[in-house]
C-alpha cells in the first residue's frame, strides 16, 4: 500500500454519477454520501486514496467532541499527508452536523487529511467546503474517543477501511 505520491491524481471520478464512503472503524461503520458535482477535486482525491487503500490503518488523530473528528494522516500527528496539496475549491453547502471537508493550514488544502463535523459548524464555511455528509453512523461518529494529537499518549482509533460504493 502506497502512503506517498508525486501529486494529485488526475480527475477520473464520473460527476454525475453517486458515492458513498462507508469507513469502517473497531467501533462500528459510518456511511457518508459524497458530492462530486459541488466538489469534484475533493471527491476524487477522498475516491482515489480510499481505492488505493491509503486510509486503511491510519487513526482519528484529532477527536474534538460537539466539533470534529478529523482523520487521513500517514503520521498520526496533524501534520502529515500524501505527498502533495489540494487546490482549493469553494461552495456554499452548510456546516452542519455530519458533513465532511479536506482539513488545511491555513491557505493550503492538505492532500489526505479529512474531518468529520460533530455537531453544527458554520463558523468554517468561510474557510472549508463541504465535500459530503453522513448518512448512518452518526452514534459511531459521536462515540469516537476525544483525543489531541499533541498531547496524546496513544494512537488515535483506527480506521480499518474507507469502501467507496459508486452507482
């Protein structure tokens, strides 16, 4: 399995079609509908490491309750990614409850790293776009243990698969 790259993979997602991401975890699944028509680079880097099984055995680095649970670093540190960066793409879906986004630093759009929202957010919609929302799984997505990469003693919980399901 294959945790770096040169850059990011070209676009081969169809746009019009649907995905999902049922990403397995010890503490149950989490189903999230993605949207390749409002964020179509987003999609295709989440559908492209997903099916090249970059996530398998990475953790949930960061667990903020009531805020997110982010996820997709190679190193397990909040620092890591595959090699390279996203281009930033823009929306104006809402940050609620269950929606998923490319994490960043500051301008730049990390290649790998994802979070989940916990609860409702809409203070990153001016930062963050929406590339996706939970449709089951919610109660797994909660239970996740809080956990700061800094100051954290352990690894994070671990993500033991992302299936991505096209129709």
């Amino acid at each position: 399995m294959v945790r770096g790259y040169d850059s990011p993979p070209p676009l081969t997602i169809d746009t019009s079609a649907s995905y999902e991401a049922v990403i397995r975890t010890e503490r149950g699944e989490i189903r999230v509908e993605l949207y390749p028509a409002e964020a179509p680079g987003y999609v295709n880097n989440f559908v492209f490491l997903a099916r090249n099984r970059f996530y398998e055995g990475l953790t949930f680095h960061r667990v903020v309750p009531g805020f997110v649970a982010q996820g997709g670093d190679p190193t397990g540190s909040g620092f890591g990614n595959p090699g390279y960066e996203l281009e930033e793409e823009r929306n104006s879906l809402p940050f609620e409850a269950g929606v998923i986004s490319m994490a960043k630093a500051g301008p730049v759009v990390n290649g790998s790293q994802f979070f989940l929202t916990l609860g409702p957010t809409p203070h990153l919609a001016d930062d963050f776009t929406v590339f996706g929302r939970v449709t089951s799984g919610m109660d797994v997505l909660q239970a996740l243990t809080p956990r700061d990469p800094s100051t954290a003693s352990g690894p994070g919980e671990v993500i033991l698969e992302i299936e991505i399901i096209e129709r």
